[in-house]
C-alpha cells in the first residue's frame, strides 16, 4: 500500500469520531519536546545549498516511477486490489508535488520549492549540472542514485571467483552495483552500491526500524496551565533580559536540529499508509541506507556453504580491500558558512563542532547521531556529560590543592623537618652509604604537605559521591537521549546474530522464546569450555603484568641503593626523587609495550568464545581490555599505595630481596609523594600519547597515502586538483576507523576515571588534568571522525553498554582504595592520634595544628644504634621513621604502645569511612530515579496515542476501501 494523502487530513479534521485525538488537542494545549528522527522529507531541515538537491525525489528514473507505480505497488502491497493501486498512483504523484510539511519548513529558515513532475522531465541535465552533490561523487554515473556503500578491491586480487559470486547474490538480493576505476591507482576499482526502494522497505521491515507514521500529539500540563502560568511568564521575562549563553550554539546555525514532532513505528510493506511517504528518496536517510545495505553485506554467500558469507570474511582473505558508507562530500568550503550555508552535513558538522574555535560550544548531539549513528551520538553525548562533571570536581581539587599550597610554610610537621639540623637519619644501605641529616629532605616534605594536608579526607569524600552522583544522573540523561533518538522500543532481541557465529553453530538449532523462530544455539558444554580456556588466558596476561611489576620493583631497589651512594651530590641529596622519578619512566614504557600485547590477545581470546550478537562480542572483548590495562596501569600504583615501605624491617635488621637488595622505605614525610609522582606521570605522559595516536598517528599515515599517491604519478589517470577527485576516491585516501569500533574511546577515558577517583585523596589535581584532556580530547576526536576517518557504518544503541556496570564497580573501589589510603598511606592517622593522645594538647580543650603537633616528627621517629651495624662511623645513635623502643629499654626494637593505637585508629577509620560513604552513596542513589517523572507520564501518555491513532486510521482506510470497492471491506485487526 502506499501512503494515503486524504488519510492525516481526514484525520485532523475529523470531529464525529469518538475517541478522536482532534478533540484531545482543541481541549489541551500543545506542549513540544524533540524527537530527532524526520517527520516528512522535508522537515529533514538541510543545508541552504543542498535544499534544491534534496527536493527532488532520488528514484533511478522519476518518471518512469511515476507513471509505472502501480505495479511496483501491487507488488510490495498486496492487500490493495488493482482499482486502489491505481488511485493510490495519482494520490502518490499529488503527495510528492505539494507536501504537508511545507509550510512549517519555510518557516524554520528558506527551502526551495520542490520541483514538479514535468519540470523534472524538462530538465533532467540542467539540474544535474547545477547539483554540485551528484558531480561530486555522491550518485551513480546516471547521476539520480544515490551511492549507498562503496566496496573496494584490486584488480590484480585472485579472488576473482568470490567476487563475482558475492557480486552476483547481491544483485539476487535487490542491490544495484556500478563499478568505477580509481583515478589515482590503476589497480584499484570501486564498487558503488545502492539499494532500490523495493530493497530498503523489504529489509527496513525485515530489521524492524522505526519510522515516522504520523505528527505527534502532545498533552498539557495542567499545574502549569492553571497555577504556574503567570509565573512561567515573569521567569521568561526576566531570563530574555539575561546575556545569552555563550556556550549554546545558535539554531540558525544548526538547522538541521530543528525540532520534529512525529510518532515512529517499526516499519511494515502492509501497513504503508500509516507512514509519512513524501518523498521516496529522503524517507529513509542516509544512515539508516547504509545500515541497511550493511545487513544485506554480512548475510550475502560468496560460496557455497553456511560458512561462506559476508563482507567481513572477503575483507579478511583480500578479496575485497575495504567497505564503508561514504562521505556527503567535503568538510571544507571556500565561502563562510554564515553567508552561504553548509554545503552538506559533513561541512556542518566541521564548522559547528570539529573546529578548535568552538571548544567552549556544546555539542550538536542530534547531528552527530544523523550523521554517524546513535551508537557513536551516545558516546559523544557520555563524553560531553563526563566532561561538564568534571568541572565541579576539578574546582574542589584546586581548593584543596592550593590549601596545601598556602599552608605548606606554616605546616608544623615541614618547620620540624626543615629545622632538624641535628637530626641524623640512618644511611639507607649497610655499606657505602653514610647518615644523612633530616633537614637535607626539606623540600621533599613541603611537596608532601600540597597533597597530604587536612583538605584530603574531604577531598575523598566528596569524589565519593561525586562519582555516585554522575552516574545517577547520566542514567537520567541516557533516558532523554533515548527517548529524543526513539530508541525507547529498541531492544537487544532485535539485534542480529553475527555472521560467524551463525556460521559456527549452523546445524544446531532451537527455538527463539522471543520471536518463536528458530535460530542457531551454542551448546553450553561448547559455551563452557571456550570460557575455560578464555578466563585461563586472562589469568595468564595477569599474572604477565604482576611479573612486570616485581621487575619494576627490582629496577627501584637497585637504583635507591644507586642514588644513595652515588658520588653526584645533587643526585644524592635527591635520591628519593631520582628512584620514584625513573622508577615511573621505567614502568610507563613497559605499560606502552604490554598493551599492544593485550589487544591482540584480547582479540584473540574473543573471537575463540564465538559470541552471539556484536554487542556481546564488544562486552566481551572490552572487558577484556579493561582487566588487562587496569592491571597494567594500576599494578605498580597499587604496589607504592600499600606495599611501599610497609616491609622494609629495621636498621640492623632490614628485609631483603634475594638477600642482596634493602626493601624500599618511605621518607620520613610519609608515603603519599610517592603515589602523587606515580600518578601524575603516568596520566600525564599517557594522556599525551593517547592524544597523539588518535590524531598525529592518523594525520601522518593520511600525509604518507598522499605523498605515495603523487609520487606513483603515472599509477593512475592525472588529477591536477584534489577538489576533483570523487568522494570514494577521498574516503579510500582516509584511514578506516578502529577495527574494534569505540572500545579505545571508551577504554581511555574509564580509565581516565579510576584514575581519578579511585586514588585521588592522593593527587587532588587529578580531575582538573582529566577535565583539560577531555576538553581536547571532544575536538580531537570530533576532528578524527570528520576530517581523518572514513564514515563509520552507523549502529544503534540504547546505552554505553558494558561500560556502565564498570564505571559503577570503579565507583565502589574507588571508596575503598581512597579509605586505605588515607588510613595507610598518608600521615593523616597517625598525626590525629598524637595530637589527641599523646600531643601537648591531649589535656585541653582545642586542637589546632600548630600546637597539638609539636613534636609530632621525633615521636614518629625511633633511634638506632649505628654501631650495631657500623663500627667506626662517627655517629652513636641515627633515627629512622617507625615505632619501636630504643636500644636502652628494656625490650629494645619492639613495637611500642603508640604504634598500636596507630594502627587500631586506621583500622577504625577504614571502616567507619567506608560504611559512611556508602550509606550517603546508596542514599543519593534512591533520591534520584533513573527516568525524570515527566518524561515516564510522556511516554505512557504517548504509547496510549498512538494506539488510538493506529486504529482510528485503519479504520479510516477501511472506509475508504469501502467507498471504492463499493462493497464492505474487511480487514483483521491488528
């Protein structure tokens, strides 16, 4: 069937029905809200300059459609009889000419009108001429196709055979092929694919995508109709006199945001005449074209046999060299947008959010999702909403940092440090190291103090909770982006099965419970022992990382025994400095070198499961990732937070390794500098190099492709200009994104976040780092997707999938972690028992720092008698930082009773902080619903709408049938 023109008018203006959505909307105000997806071809707002393009209908021949449609309708409709086809051919024609939408898109901003059916006739050249889409390498050579997928291949490729066969099916299944030789490389040729309307309503229906059938109706807000009108009205008044903000981008800018006010359906050949048909060429929009002939690319045969299918398996044995959706041409224009508009939505999307000049600007969230598909709008959209949290949490961290900072001279513990001149230290080695004094670490304990200060239990609370409160209320905004996108219906049963993996298990089937066909199974004994050997290679690649860890270990005892004795002063005096400084280099570089090995492992692992659909295999391998390089990353962090000092023994009686090399000590500071140097080592130099191989890597391999293509010269046909080149020849030029899609996005960027919070009572400045690399990082990658990369295939998602359930679990660590730190790591613990115990104001009634503290740095410190361990040093006694008994008492180098009500206070403040923070996360966690209450009363006010709607135009239709057949009509519902 095909759409009814009388069908939404008829239906608007009827008032007898009863029931009737007509007098649901006299009696209620009208309340807007988005949703992305087009309601007619022309509400698809689009670029000025594309505006006469995308007004003519993009069928092979128009005219011939036209005057032909009735049997191309009797065809893909056959419910009609012969006598309604013909009148649904003239109502078609009348639809196509003069759209519903009309008025409402020159009322957003100017379109051309649509070109008629005899002025198309007439002028079939001048148009192609004038469209500077079709000249560009959009369209096929006929210049009215629109080219859907681009395949690649060599010509001197052995794969002759399969080619032809695949070539061959897809043109059984509906696809037209058109084959053009590249202008740069003569080996090269490109297969330019498009799917015919026939094709895409087939498999749309097949797919079960959702398209717009009729103009949303919306329902009114009593409370702010009756009650808060007048005071909605003062707050516009007075927010119109406020300053624009400038971080929003104009809509005159953005048409293609415009609002669209449409409910979707799955798509059905039977019921076309619900759906909003004006114009066959833009009902379906590019992505979703390419989504399309994408699903027939991976379930064509190029063989016989149930293994032998899909583009993936010709891309992996060379038959063909590449596949991806093309470009809508060039990002670049030589005139300014504002005066001339965007010559396509790839050039928009370059000038409203790929520039460096609009880093401070939102992002344009829906034209990303048209563009490249809601998957990739719904990281984009995670991104920018990680990003703006950030801002909160990096102010608190410089807060607490520059307390620190402005506290650092007045710090009783640096003034005892700094004025120990007579305090000798025990030499850190037994035989070339001599005592040291404890002043000599003055510096090294005013650093100390920026990190480990008051501000820090605070800090750690807070991040707590921050954390607690971003997911929370990203769940919130991942519902309104669902929603907008209409991706509400969407669920995974939906999801196709991967092609290997119906390859794989192909004559063992049962059942679906959900869609009751039947369908390939894994056998769980199979699924069981394929998990065996993957979880045995995960344990493997883990306990790989541990070994490179201890190897680090080594590398700190060497070197601190090393710098200690070393005949350089400045190195000696700063030994410490020197060990933890080279010690993080060291670590940094084999973390580089063991991630390459991790991947491919990963990949390896993955593919040997066999999962079912493309998201389990995308949770699969990116758990994978994670455990690998969280491990990586965080192995040696873990080893300075908890292990580092912890035992080292005593002078006279040190612990060593292999018994050759001393256990590593903290300073007498405390610990904490140690895992602040790691941490803002390795986030800073991996942020860098992260930046430089999403964007420097793919800008250097694009400038080597060129320099080859302008050194092969005569290798292909002269191109002066690259202006002249087609688009497919453009996109071959640019490198394909990442074989594992958005895992490596999303995989730095958790990261980036257990960074930040799991050790952040350690190095407060963390999230500000975080904050100024993802503000690079948004327009790193928006510039990478555009201008660096080949179009992406567009995919659909509800969420960001397996990484949620990750970012919570980091949420949940990181309490713990922060807790340990606090109570082990830092000096907090024991500086808060000796200023209430055993300080000069245990007695009295206040406590602050300057004078409960004094004498807190020889009460940390124990004595030694050097000649225990050295006969002729010049020294009787030396200190060195524990709680021990001295050498005179009666059981000399025991613990002493101070050592532990220490330990006793840690042990308690690790539990009352955790059962703290969780109790305030958890409770946070209830206060805020995952979907705000009046979008939940929408979407049900909605659901029940459209199923009104749906009957009352069957009905409507069956009306119609009736008056035409001259007979009752009868047609089952639903």
């Amino acid at each position: 069937m095909v759409h009814h023109s009388g069908s939404i008018q008829s239906f608007k203006q009827q008032k007898g029905m009863h029931t009737s959505i007509s007098e649901i909307l006299k009696e209620k105000s009208l309340k807007p809200s988005r949703r992305s997806l087009p309601c007619l071809a022309q509400s698809q707002t689009h670029p000025i300059n594309l505006n006469h393009f995308l007004s003519v209908p993009l069928t092979p021949e128009p005219k011939a459609e036209v005057e032909g449609l009735s049997q191309s309708v009797s065809n893909s409709c056959s419910l009609l009889p012969p006598q309604a086809a013909e009148d649904g051919k003239d109502q078609y024609v009348e639809e196509s000419e003069v759209t519903p939408c009309e008025t409402r898109a020159e009322e957003t901003f100017p379109l051309q009108k649509p070109v008629t059916r005899v002025k198309l006739e007439a002028r079939p050249n001048s148009i192609q001429r004038k469209n500077p889409a079709r000249s560009s390498g959009l369209f096929f050579r006929e210049g009215r196709k629109r080219i859907d997928y681009i395949l690649v291949y060599k010509k001197s490729s052995p794969q002759v055979e399969k080619r032809c066969t695949f070539e061959k099916n897809l043109r059984a299944e509906g696809l037209m092929l058109e084959k053009e030789p590249s202008l740069t490389n003569n080996d090269i040729m490109f297969v330019k694919v498009h799917a015919p309307w026939d094709t895409l309503c087939k498999y749309a229906e097949q797919m079960n995508i959702r398209m717009p059938f009729r103009k949303k109706c919306y329902f009114t807000d009593w409370k702010s109709k009756t009650l808060g009108s007048r005071f909605h009205l003062r707050c516009r008044q007075i927010k119109s006199w406020l300053p624009r903000n400038p971080m929003k981008l104009d809509k005159e800018a953005l048409p293609d945001l415009e609002e669209t006010d449409c409910y979707t359906a799955p798509f059905s050949r039977a019921r076309m005449h619900h759906f909003t048909i004006s114009n066959r060429g833009t009902f379906f929009s590019n992505s979703t074209r390419s989504r399309i002939v994408h699903h027939v690319l991976q379930r064509t045969k190029y063989e016989e046999g149930k293994s032998k299918m899909g583009i993936n398996r010709l891309l992996g044995n060379s038959t063909y060299e590449a596949a991806f959706p093309p470009h809508e041409g060039g990002y670049k224009s030589r005139h300014p947008i504002k005066t001339h508009g965007a010559q396509n939505h790839r050039h928009l999307l370059y000038e409203r959010w790929a520039r460096w000049g609009i880093w401070y600007k939102y992002q344009p969230l829906d034209l990303i999702r048209r563009y490249f598909g809601e998957k990739i709008g719904l990281y984009f959209a995670w991104l920018g909403w990680y990003t703006g949290m950030l801002i909160p949490a990096a102010l608190v961290g410089v807060f607490v940092f520059l307390y620190g900072l402005f506290t650092m001279d007045s710090s009783q513990v640096s003034k005892e440090i700094c004025e120990a001149n007579t305090t000798i230290m025990c030499p850190m080695c037994e035989d070339t190291c001599e005592p040291w004094k404890l002043s000599d670490s003055c510096v090294y304990a005013k650093v100390t103090h920026l990190f480990d200060n008051g501000g820090t239990v605070f800090f750690a609370i807070f991040m707590a909770i921050w954390a607690t409160v971003f997911l929370e209320f990203w769940k919130r905004r991942r519902a309104e982006l669902t929603y907008d996108w209409d991706l509400i219906d969407w669920e995974e049963e939906e999801e196709e099965l991967r092609p290997q993996f119906e390859a794989k298990y192909s004559r063992v089937e049962r059942v679906n419970p959900i869609s009751g066909k039947p369908e390939p199974f894994q056998p769980f004994s199979d699924k069981l022992s394929r998990l065996m050997v993957s979880v045995s290679g995960i344990f493997f690649m883990i306990s790989l990382v541990l070994t490179a860890v201890f190897a680090v270990v080594v590398f700190r005892l060497i070197a601190m025994e090393k710098f200690a004795s070393l005949n350089w002063y400045f190195v000696k005096k700063n030994w410490q400095f020197a060990t933890s400084g080279t010690g993080v280099c060291i670590n940094f570089m084999i973390i580089m070198s063991l991630n390459v090995v991790y991947e491919k492992v990963a990949y390896l692992l993955t593919n040997l499961e066999h999962p079912r659909t493309d998201s389990e295999w995308e949770n699969s391998f990116s758990l994978k990732m994670f455990l690998f390089q969280f491990v990586n990353l965080n192995s040696s962090t873990f080893y300075i937070a908890f292990f580092l000092g912890r035992f080292a023994g005593r002078p006279g009686k040190y612990n060593k390794l292999f018994n050759r090399w001393r256990l590593e000590e903290c300073h007498p500071s405390g610990c904490l500098i140690d895992l602040c140097l790691q941490m803002g080592v390795i986030m800073f130099f991996k942020q860098i190099w992260n930046n430089f191989m999403e964007l420097g890597y793919p800008l250097l391999q694009n400038w080597w492709s060129r320099r080859k293509m302008k050194k092969r010269g005569g290798g292909g046909q002269n191109v002066e200009n690259k202006a002249q080149l087609p688009q497919w020849d453009k996109d071959w030029n640019l490198q394909p994104m990442n074989a594992h899609g958005l895992v490596d996005e999303y995989l730095e960027m958790v990261l980036q976040f257990g960074f930040t919070t799991i050790f952040v009572a350690a190095f407060p400045l963390a999230p500000l780092l975080a904050l100024l690399n993802n503000i690079i990082e948004i327009r790193l990658d928006a510039y990478k997707f555009v201008t660096q990369w080949r179009r992406p295939m567009p995919a659909r998602a509800t969420d960001i999938g397996i990484w949620h359930g990750i970012l919570e679990g980091i949420g949940v660590l990181a309490v713990i972690t922060n807790a340990f730190v606090i109570a082990i790591t830092s000096d907090y613990i024991p500086r808060f028992v000796y200023a209430f115990k055993y300080g000069p104001c245990r007695d009295k009634g206040y406590h602050h720092d300057d004078e409960c503290l004094q004498g807190y740095m020889n009460s940390s410190l124990s004595v030694f008698d050097i000649r225990e361990m050295k006969n002729d040093s010049q020294f009787r006694y030396c200190r060195y930082r524990d709680y021990r008994a001295p050498p005179w008492s009666s059981g000399p180098y025991e613990f002493t009773l101070q050592f532990w009500h220490v330990l006793a206070a840690r042990l308690a403040f690790i539990i009352v902080f955790e059962h703290l923070v969780y109790g305030i996360k958890s409770f946070i966690a209830y206060l805020i619903p995952d979907m705000p209450k009046d979008l939940c009363d929408r979407m049900r006010r909605e659901k029940y709408l459209m199923q009104e709607m749906m009957y009352e135009a069957e009905l409507e239709h069956l009306q119609k049938e009736r008056k035409k057949n001259g007979r009752r009509y009868h047609h089952e519902w639903p």
